[in-house]
C-alpha cells in the first residue's frame, strides 16, 4: 500500500499594481516581489514594460514562510 502524498494547498498568486511613496510598479500579492516602474511616454513602452512585468511575475517563486525581496529594472531600461 502507497502512502498518500501530503496535500499542499496550491498558492493563487496575483500580479498587483500599487502605488505610494515609496514604490510605483507590479507587485505579487503573496510576497516582496516586484517590479518598479520606470516613468514611460508612450503606450508601446508601457506594453513592453507589462509584458517584461508579467514574464517576470511568471518565473519568480514565492518562499514558503519567508518574504524574499526582488526589486529589479526591465532590461529594455539598460
């Protein structure tokens, strides 16, 4: 007889937009991730920077019990 694997609740993460004085950006509403938003002046680079945001919200993995801090520049910045 198998033993039954132990169930693990699946985490429903959400890419989260906020705002204060500190920060402008993409956020994730389970952890310190996040991506500071650059001031941008037309909508092509607005769209560049929600994409490279979301590729990047896609591939961070939040820490079970433990706030990792990512605070990075989209390459196209560079």
């Amino acid at each position: 007889m198998q033993k039954p694997e132990a169930h693990k609740p699946r985490m429903n993460r959400h890419m989260i937009w906020a705002e204060n004085e500190d920060f402008t950006g993409w956020c994730c509403s389970h952890c310190l991730w996040g991506l500071i938003a650059p001031r941008l002046e037309t909508t092509v680079a607005a769209l560049a920077f929600n994409r490279v945001a979301q590729e990047g919200f896609d591939k961070h993995a939040c820490l079970s019990g433990v706030q990792a801090e990512t605070r990075i520049s989209p390459p196209y910045l560079s």
